[in-house]
C-alpha cells in the first residue's frame, strides 16, 4: 500500500472573521493578511476560495475587493480576475521621490505649523513606540510607522497634500509592510524616529530634514531589495 503525502495548506485558510458578513470587516482581514504578510504579491483572490475561508457571501467579496482595487492593494485585469499588486522598481522610486517632497516640506514648516499639526507628530511617534514594544503584528506596527510620515506632512497643514500623501503610500504599502516583516527592527525605527522628533523639539530644522531625507531613501532601497525577495 502507498502512503499518501499529507495535504499542503489550503489556500486563505489563515483568513477568518468573528462575525462576517460586512464588506468592511472582510476589508479589514484582506487587509490583515496582506500586511502580515500571509498572502503575497500575485496571489489571485478568487471569489469562491475567499467567501468560503471567511463564510461570506460571493457578493460581498466582490464589493470587497473593489475596495481593495480602488486602495491599490489589488489589481483587476480582463481575463484575469483580481490579484494582490505586484510592484515595480520604477513606481517605487517614482513614489518616494514624491514621498520625500512631501514629508521634507513639512518637516521644514515645524516652526510656523500650528500646535495640533505638532502635537500629531508628537503622538504619532509615542503611538510607535508603544505599538513596537508591545509585540504587535506586521500589519499595526506598518500602519503606525505611516503615522508618524504622515504626521510629517501634516505639518505643511494642506489637506491636499494629506490627502495625496495617503494616495501614495497605498500604492507602496505592501512593499513597506514587507520591509518591516524583514528588518525586524521596530526598537531601532522607534529610536530613529524619536531622535528626529527631538531635533526638531531642539530647533535643529535643518538636520531633522536631512535626517527624514536619508531614512526616505534607506526605506527606498530596502523596499527594492524586498521586491527581489522569493517569499
């Protein structure tokens, strides 16, 4: 008699939901999962594997996954379905030019922005810290770093240049979350961070820019060594 191989995971079957039927909620753990990591760049997300994990109705995958496409996390394509994004070298770099602008602009304008917009940076980066040491997932200790560089521009106190920074970092956030997942070295972003915070507590404007601008560009080159990376 053979033996037969024991059956490799089944496709989402880490994807779960308390009580599901919302397109919110089913957002919310796509989103989940992509961040941590559990399901990669190029995945398909087939309606059918994905209603049954989450015990959900096809319909509100659907509508589910039009969020994610309007948010740039997945991509539709004709005779395809509907993948996780998958990034290219060039928008990346594309995005953290346009990224750097943004968040050096505001940096700059820490001594004539307003006491809310400062206060933003202030607890964005206290929100950081205690998210990194209280061993959090991949997906919260993404999405607080990006509240500090959105703290940043805040700074400039445009909502069009809020909101445009928010456009750009969705389309690379994946890569983000991924250089995150590999450094593993929250404690250290969470000194560095503070660190900038404190140059600009102390009226060192211009070594705090300087500083953003060379961390905008470490995460630049991390971010196209993970596209490298075979998960």
């Amino acid at each position: 008699m053979t033996s037969r191989a024991a059956p490799g995971p089944r496709p989402f079957e880490t994807l779960s939901l308390e009580h599901s039927s919302t397109v919110d909620r089913v957002v919310e753990e796509l989103r989940r999962a992509l961040f941590d990591g559990e399901v990669q760049a190029g995945t398909p997300l087939r309606e059918i594997a994905l209603a049954d994990a989450m015990g959900v109705s096809r319909s509100t995958i659907r509508e589910a996954l039009g969020v994610l496409v309007a948010d740039g996390l997945a991509t539709r394509e004709p005779n395809r379905g509907v993948h996780v994004t998958e990034l290219d070298p060039q928008a990346v770099h594309d995005v953290c030019a346009a990224r750097a602008v943004l968040e050096v602009a505001g940096v700059r304008r820490w001594p004539v922005a307003a006491d809310a917009a400062r206060d933003q940076c202030r607890e964005a980066v206290q929100a950081f810290s205690e998210v990194a040491r209280g061993g959090a997932s991949p997906s919260a200790l993404t999405a607080a770093h990006l509240g500090i560089h959105r703290s940043f521009v805040g700074l400039t106190e445009s909502t069009r240049l809020v909101a445009l920074a928010e456009s750009l970092t969705n389309e690379i956030r994946l890569a983000l979350a991924r250089v995150d997942r590999i450094r593993r070295n929250a404690v250290d972003q969470v000194h560095s961070h503070a660190h900038l915070l404190d140059l600009l507590e102390t009226g060192e404007v211009e070594a705090a820019a300087d500083q953003l601008a060379h961390h905008l560009a470490d995460a630049e080159s991390s971010m196209m060594t993970a596209l490298r990376l075979r998960p």
